[in-house]
C-alpha cells in the first residue's frame, strides 16, 4: 500500500474527503517527526511506538576498492509493533 492508497483507505473509513484524509496524514507524519528529533517516543496505543535508535560507530569496507573504512555512529527511527497490531496478525 503506498501513501495515495492509504489516503484513500482512510477517507473511506472516517467518512471524509481524501482532501481531509491526507491533510490528516501529514499532519500526523510532521508530528512524530518533530517528536522524534526532540529524542521523544511517541506511543500509539493498540498500534504501538515509535522511538530514536542509537547505532554506534562500526568498521566497513568500501565495496569497490575493499579498502576499510569507518562508518559514523547514527540515530535512527524505529517502531515497536502494539499487541493489538501482533495479534491482528
């Protein structure tokens, strides 16, 4: 499912125009992005969280050269499946 078809799937089920729907998904997209940079975790119950991931600095290769290399430690967005999602599965 893309985000067009998302926006369509939620239109319908809230009863709204796809107009309303996607201004609905970015709103909610902008705002756990801006929570996110602020380090918070953002829970959604029943469906579940999202939180920033540490990943520390590690050693790589260079694919073309085999020459080694160090890749930077980085922090990166996660998400923790709820227990009403994994059972729904």
């Amino acid at each position: 499912m893309n985000k067009s078809e998302l926006i369509e799937a939620m239109a319908q089920e809230a009863d709204i125009s796809k107009a309303a729907a996607a201004k609905a998904l970015d709103g909610m997209v902008n705002a756990i992005t801006a929570a996110l940079k602020k380090g918070d975790t953002v829970t959604v119950v029943g469906f579940g969280s999202f939180y920033v991931g540490e990943r520390a600095e590690r050693q790589g290769r260079n694919p073309k050269t085999g020459e080694p290399l160090t890749i930077a430690a980085a922090k990166t967005p996660k998400f923790r499946a709820g227990k009403t999602l994994k059972d729904a599965l």
